[in-house]
C-alpha cells in the first residue's frame, strides 16, 4: 500500500465525538432496559479467613429487596481460567474486598441498602500483605505476563560488572498503582427467552462472551454481549471482572434485567492494579559509559487467587548492547488483591527503574544522558540476535533533543534557581513491544455505492471506529464517507481485546483483508452489484500465526522540564516532550490523543499516584479519587508529542506499531531525571511527593 492513497494519515475526526459531547453515547449503564433492576455488590472485611454464616433475613426483609445471593444461594460455575471471576462459589476469603454477597432490589438505593444489611460472620487467620526483598514466598515464576521467560541470561554478568570502572548498583520502588478509568466497571444484563443480553464496559466482549458461556455452560450464541462505548480501562477492563460474572447471576435469578456498576472505592480491589514492585538495576560500564554489564532484577507480589508477574525486567533485554546481562523476576503470593494490566504493563515500572538508572550512570560516568544512550544503542537485538525490524530510538532521541533544546543543557545538578524554585531537565527512552492477534471481519458493498465494515474492535476512548473507517477506505480505495464501521458487539466477527497496544493492528489487518478481498470480488463482478450487495468474510489466523524473525518494538524518547519548590517541596512539570518512533501513524489526530494521554498518565505515576496497601487491613488505603490524586488540568503543563515517519514492512499492511501504551513507558524517569538535575538530589521511590522531596532535600542540607 502506498502513502498515495488518503485516508491514511489524514486526521480524520472521531466518528462518535459527536454522540459523545451531546450524551447520545450510551455506556454500559445508561441502558435500562423495562423492569430494570439494581444490584449491588458486598465486599469482605477481613484479610484471609472463611464465611462463618451469612444473614441475609434482614437485607431480604428491607422494602423493594428481590434476592441476596451468597456462596449458599449462588448457581454452582464452571471453574473460569481467571480466578477472580469466581464469586461467591465457596465460604474463602482471599483477600479483604473480595465479594461474598450480591443484593438485588427495585431500586440501586435499595439494593445499597440490602448489601449494607447483610450481616457475615468470618472466621479470619492471619494474613501476610506485606512484601519485603527477603519474603519467605518469594519464588522464581514459569513466565511472566506476556509469557515471557522470567530470567534471561548473556555472557558473565558478575565478572564485568566486578571489573567495570564505573559502577551505579540502586534500587527502585514503586507502590501499587490503580488504573481508574473515568467509567467504572458496569454491566446491565438481561436473560429474556434463552438469551442474555450484556452491555458490559469491556475492552474486548468476544471474550466476555466466551467466559460467560464456559461459567454458566451456555452456548455463545445464546450470548450477546455489546461493549459500544467504553469510559476508558487501561487495562482494568481488559479481561471479564466480577461485576460481569454477577450481573449475570441477578439476572438469571430473578429473570429480571439488572444494572450492576461497580462503586469507585470497589475498583482498587477488584478490577486489577499496577503490582508494586522494588527493582535492583545494576550497570557497569568503561570511562566513555559503554555498558559492560547490565543486571535488572525484579520483586513484586501476587494474591493468592491467581499468579500475576509484572514482566518489568523485560524491557531491558533489548534496550542496550550490553554484552553481559542478566535480567530476573521473583514473585511471592500474598493476603491481597490481585494485580493485573495497567497501561503498559512490565514495560511502565521496568524502563522507569532502568532509564533512572541510565542517568545515575550517565551522572557517574559524565557522559551528556542522550550521549550515552547513542553510546549503548544495539545493531541487532542483543537477547535473541534478530535484527530490528526498525528501530528508532536514535532518531527520537536526536530530533527530541533538537524540539526541546537539549544542547544548551548545563550538566551540573542543583544550580538553575528562580526564586524557591531549582529546574532542571531530563530525558527518558521508552519502548514497547510490537503484538498482533488475529481477528475477524466481513466487509459489504451495497448497490448505492456504500460500504459496511464489521469487526469487534472495542473503542475505549481510542477512535478505533474512526482509524478502521480509514483502514478500510484506503483498501478499498473510496472516501471515507462511504464507509460505515461496525464495532462493539460480540455478534460481529470475533476480534481481540483493545490491549497490548495491539487494536489497530490485530483489527485492521482484517479490515484491510476484507476489504482487499471485497474489492477483488467486485473486479470479477460483470454488471451491477446484486440488490442485496456483496458480502465477504475472512480472519487473519494464517497471517498472524508465525512471526517474521525480527525484532518488532516501537521506540521513544521523552524530555521534561521540571521546577521543585524548595521551601514546599512541589514538583511542576513544565514541559513534557515526546517523540516517537512507531511504524505508520495513521491518523495524527487521535495518535496525538493517545501519546499526551500516555504521557499525563506518567505524570501522575512520577508525582501524584500512589497506593498504600495498609498491613492490618491487607487493602488498599486510597480507594477514591479524592485520596489516589490522578492528575488534573492544572498539573498537566504544555505537552507536544512528535513522531518520527517510519518505513517498517514487517508489521501488517498498514505498517503500523502500537501507540497506546507507550507514551505512559517513559514519562516518569525523565521526570524524575530532571528533578535530580534541578536539584541534586535522586528519588528512588515513587510518586514524588512535596514530603518525599522535602526530606531529601533537607537531608541532603
Ligand atoms: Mo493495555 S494495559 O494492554 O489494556
């Protein structure tokens, strides 16, 4: 395909921006079907124990109460692969706010009241919720998310790493951080007839379908579950979460519809986090800074309930040319909630640790910080010996540092003041993997000239409908309007989640072979088109079923100014720059939207966000959003995101990379590389908060 054809790389505007702005967007809540009834969920106040006996005679004796569904009353499920998705199918509390009732009610006010109503005698046992870099649970895990192996190994990483003549050994941490999308988790589920009906905030409901069916041992065409427009999910929603599974059993128990939307201080608990993580990175390297020996070492936790491995060594092994390196996740299971996806997975918490600990090398070396990442850059992948399939690190690198100014940069830490206020720069590569799953599509060509698409994609906020309009109208050569996208609801061809950075591409592929196929079928085609049209129909699981033997990654490089008021000790971010190498961008407009979302993502990780899992409770403390501060508008400064055009053949037809996550990877250590240069001082645990500041900056006099 050639850069000749429009509709790629046009900023093309959202197609359901409108419905949006004027409220005609309907999300997973707003349907009320008649007869519509509320559920709400009742979370367990212990840290580990067992359910004793449940009273539900006063819950169920309360005005509009229709039911209280317990471990005693609920259907019996097939086992699910996710184990959080199994409620209320025995008397086991794994951690505190795991769910152990469900009341059902007329009205959500009633239904609140009824779950407040049910009284649960526990019997608990201690509980462990406190990670440590010595716990006795700590193991070495098969893989880690991803699937990815969870040690790696090259060369003698002791040897050199003893013999280097420069040596930075630190240590990172980071608390639990929780995904919060501005929707919560919601489901409104209606069984009439033989089949059920789900409007479900999911980023992907052929997989809510297919889990609903193996729970509840129902064939999936007796399933429809739409998810047409979604509030966000970074992840959280990137797999079916109990709300779903409970939704359904109200329905099916009182044959009533019921909308079940999950209360904002249920969703640190129960719809996946950002495991906490303590990361060791060790680099040695020469005088000039070339890496000798690289180590990065990962501890993070687990719940009970299912093994969750936040991959965050993973992305060194393919950053720098090291010749001795060695990377390793351990992982214990505790008393508490069980982490899962979060914008960038292993990717986010791994290059922070890593690219911190490139500018304490790049410091102790004296080597300029975007010199010394140019110094380290690999010809070829330094893990598996592929060759990139395209890499721009150098480039984003070198225009960044062009863009920001990065030239007049004075080194020396601690001397810019105004004021109060010490600045200082920083910088920060960033990367993330290439993935791709298969999908399927059909795509229509009407008599009238018009053209219909049907996918389940999942648009969380994304504009995947509008990129797969352009997708599709490029292959089939007609002007966008002439195509109308079809995506949100599992009736459509099956298609994977919106995760993993991988939407566009895994959906697009079979957008862009249905509709090449259409268009062939129509050159064969002598005479008019039938009344009824042409219909064809593919997927894409020969063409996403091997690899090509490259090195797939997007590449980026993210530059911040910070100021840090010495007498408070606020950190502003004042600029954040980022530059991207990605494949095709294939609408700047909503491209644009992804990466300075990413970025103020990242922002929060570095200043405002943070978790505190409290011991004696085993939960999380900050469970709203008056006390997890994502950031505001007033926090987020002048924020420019750039791309670097890049010609990549190995990726799919449109030749494009992910960027939803990789905006996020970044942001953080280039904050705080640039807090360390306004001030000297070096934070090695996140967010940076003014108490956090202060002491160091005390201490350090
Ligand atoms: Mo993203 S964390 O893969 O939904």
């Amino acid at each position: 395909m050639s850069h000749s054809i429009p509709p790629l790389g046009t900023p093309a505007v959202r197609r359901e921006g409108r419905d949006k702005v004027i409220g005609a967007a309907r999300y997973a809540a707003e349907h009320t079907p008649p007869g519509c009834t509320y559920a709400w969920p009742v979370p367990a106040t212990v840290a580990r124990g067992s359910i004793v006996a449940i009273h539900t005679a006063e819950a169920l004796a309360l005005p509009g109460v229709l039911a209280v569904l317990t471990h005693e009353s609920a259907p019996r499920l097939e086992k699910p692969d996710d184990a959080t998705l199994a409620v209320l199918q025995d008397a086991h509390v794994p951690h505190r706010g795991w769910y152990v009732a469900l009341a059902v009610a007329e009205t959500i006010e009633a239904a609140r009241a009824a779950a407040d109503a049910v009284r649960v005698e526990y019997s608990p046992v201690p509980h462990d919720a406190v990670l440590t870099t010595d716990h006795h649970g700590l193991y070495i895990p098969e893989t880690a998310n991803g699937g990815e192996p969870a040690t790696s190994e090259r060369g003698d990483f002791d040897t050199s790493f003893g013999a280097a003549q420069v040596r930075v050994d630190v240590t990172y941490t980071m608390s639990a951080l929780h995904n919060h999308p501005m929707e919560p988790h919601a489901s409104t589920a209606d069984w009439q007839d033989g089949h059920l009906t789900v409007h479900d905030s999911s980023q992907g409901s052929s997989t809510v379908r297919d889990t609903l069916a193996a729970m509840f041992t129902l064939d999936p065409d007796q399933i429809t579950v739409y998810s047409e427009h979604v509030g966000g999910g970074f992840g959280s929603k990137g797999t079916p979460r109990p709300h779903v599974v409970l939704a359904t059993m109200a329905t099916l128990n009182t044959g009533r519809p019921v909308k079940l939307s999950l209360p904002r201080h249920h969703l640190p608990t129960v719809v996946g986090h950002r495991a906490p993580t303590i990361q060791r990175v060790r680099l040695g390297s020469g005088q000039d800074g070339v890496i000798a020996a690289l180590a990065h070492d990962v501890i993070t936790q687990t719940s009970t309930v299912k093994e969750f491995v936040e991959q965050a060594a993973v992305p060194a092994r393919i950053m720098y040319a090291s010749p001795n390196s060695r990377t390793s996740h351990r992982v214990t299971a505790l008393d508490v909630p069980t982490p899962s996806w979060m914008r960038g997975p292993g990717e986010t918490p791994g290059m922070y640790a890593l690219e911190s600990a490139m500018d304490e090398l790049a410091v102790a070396a004296g080597v300029d910080p975007v010199e010394l990442r140019l110094r380290n850059e690999p010809s070829i992948d330094p893990d598996t010996g592929q060759p990139f399939s395209s890499r721009g690190l150098v480039a984003c690198l070198q225009e960044g540092a062009v863009r920001f100014g990065w030239a007049r940069r004075d080194p020396r830490p601690g001397i810019r003041r105004e004021g109060d206020l010490l600045l200082g720069t920083g910088v920060a590569s960033a990367t993330y993997p290439v993935l791709v799953s298969a999908a399927g599509s059909t795509a229509h060509a009407a008599p009238d000239g018009s053209y219909r698409i049907r996918v389940n994609a999942t648009d969380i906020g994304t504009g995947a409908r509008t990129v797969l309009a352009q997708i599709a109208a490029a292959a089939l050569e007609v002007p966008l309007e002439a195509v109308t996208i079809e995506v949100g609801s599992s009736d459509l061809p099956t298609a994977p989640l919106a995760g993993g950075s991988s939407g566009t591409a895994s959906w697009g592929w079979a957008v862009h072979k249905a509709c090449r196929t259409l268009v062939d079928q129509l050159r064969e085609l002598t005479g008019e088109l039938p009344a009824a049209g042409v219909t064809v129909r593919v997927d894409t699981e020969q063409e996403t079923e091997t690899e090509p033997p490259y090195a797939r990654h997007a590449f980026g490089a993210h530059f911040a100014e910070v100021q840090v008021d010495t007498m408070s000790g606020e950190v502003r971010v004042r600029r954040l720059l980022g530059v991207y190498a990605a494949g095709r961008i294939l609408n700047p407009r909503t491209a644009r939207s992804q990466f300075i979302g990413g970025m103020t993502m990242g922002l929060g990780m570095a200043l405002t966000e943070g978790s505190t899992l409290d011991p004696l409770f085993g939960d999380f403390a900050e469970n709203d959003l008056a006390s997890y501060h994502v950031p505001a508008c007033a926090d987020v400064p002048a924020i420019e995101a750039h791309w670097i055009e890049e010609e990549d053949e190995h990726l799919n037809p449109m030749g494009s990379k992910g960027i939803g996550e990789i905006g996020t990877v970044g942001t953080a250590a280039a904050i705080g590389n640039a807090v360390h240069h306004a001030t000297g001082i070096r934070l090695r645990e996140l967010p940076m908060t003014p108490d956090r500041v202060l002491r160091q900056l005390l201490g350090a006099g």
